[in-house]
C-alpha cells in the first residue's frame, strides 16, 4: 500500500492506487461543466471542449482563475452535471 503524495485531483482506490481520471472527451456533448472556487463559492459554467479529448478534465482547474476573489486552479474543482433533460445514449 503506498500511501505518500496523492494528486488531490484524482481518485485513489482502497489500496492507494490512482485510478485513470475523466477525460473531456468522456464528457462531450452528454454533460455541462462547472468550476467551482473553493475559498469564495464562486461557480461558473466553462466550455471544456476548448482542451482536447484525451485531456484529464479535473486538471482544467490548473488553468483557472477565479473572477470572484482571484485564486487559482489549486482551490478550484471541475464538477461535471447532466443538462437539463438530457439522457445519456
Ligand atoms: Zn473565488
């Protein structure tokens, strides 16, 4: 079990193993992305088809400034949710 520095953008499994992030490709078309700032709450809509397909959506945030207070992608997370009556295939 290897448990020292973890990416707090990705998801680790029981045994401390990083697991393969999202993708922007994985999310195309299906979902809308949000970025939310984690100092002033501060959530906003972001057009993620601007990175390419087999980019790591959480590392979008790296990217980011927050327009509300100014702090950057390591206090901001990429959250995915479903569109308004949109159904996966
Ligand atoms: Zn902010």
């Amino acid at each position: 079990m290897r448990w020292g520095r973890r990416n707090p953008r990705r998801y680790y499994d029981r045994e401390g193993r990083e697991q393969p992030p999202a993708t922007v490709g994985s999310v195309l078309d299906c979902y809308k992305v949000q970025a939310c700032c984690e100092t002033c709450v501060h959530c906003s809509d972001i057009d993620h088809t601007r990175w390419p397909a087999a980019y790591p959506l959480p590392d979008i945030a790296l990217h980011l400034l927050c327009t509300g207070c100014g702090a950057k992608g390591d206090r901001i997370s990429v959250q995915v949710s479903r569109r308004d009556g949109a159904f996966r295939p």
